[in-house]
C-alpha cells in the first residue's frame, strides 16, 4: 500500500500544501459568490425594483431569491467546510476523522482537502442523512 493510502498523520510539507490549496480555494469560491451576487443581483433585481406594483410582482422577486440563494448554497456550504478545516488545522486536528478520530488516507485529503471525515464515517454520516 503505497504511503498516501495509508491512514497516518500529515508530514509538515503536505499540510503546507494543503493549506495553500484551501485558501486559494476559499479565494476562488468567493470571487464566484460575488460574481453571482453582483451578475444576477444587478440584472435581476434593479428591473423588478422599478416595476414591483402588486403582490404578483412580489411574489416573483421572493421566487428570483429563492434562486439566487440556492445557486449560492453549494458554495457557500463548501465555504464553510474549508473555514471547518483552518480551524482544525490551527487546532492542531486537521486529518483526523471528526467522528472517529482516526487519521484520514492523504490521498482522501488531497482529493477534498476540506473533507472532516473519513471514508467509512462519512458513508455512515450519509446514510443516518436520508432517515
């Protein structure tokens, strides 16, 4: 089993890394939460401003908010997580299984470097999710 397969703590190096992923990543998602917000916010919502006159017209500025906040909801979840993960790391518990406490395979965390569990907790997690 080659070593990123295996659950162990992260070397100095690779949290470096990681972090540098995470907070490039943080940057990233943030452009697009503003991008969005000033693309569909703009457009959208100043042409409703001006024409809301009844509570039809009200009730499709709630439905366009709707849509916009659900457009952002995967990033903002995914904000979150990554804020979830510096935390872990300054704490000293970045790739440890949140629910476990065993170490997370470095191939996992390289893969998602936001993730808070391991595999097996995680399908766990997903299952308890649909009941």
């Amino acid at each position: 089993m080659s070593d990123k397969n295996k659950r162990r703590p992260l070397t100095p190096e690779e949290l470096e890394e990681l972090k540098e992923r995470l907070l490039e990543r943080k940057k990233a998602l943030w452009r697009e939460v503003v991008e969005t917000l000033e693309r569909e916010g703009k457009e959208a919502y100043q042409d409703l401003i001006q024409t809301v006159k009844d509570e039809q017209d009200l009730a499709l500025a709630d439905i366009q908010e709707e849509t916009l906040l659900s457009l952002l909801e995967p990033k903002v979840r995914e904000l979150e997580e990554i804020e979830q993960a510096l935390i872990r790391m300054e704490q000293g518990e970045y790739g440890r299984c949140i629910d476990c406490g065993r170490w997370i395979r470095p191939a996992r965390l390289e893969i998602i470097p936001w993730v808070a569990r391991c595999r097996d907790c995680k399908e766990r997690w997903e299952k308890l999710q649909e009941i």
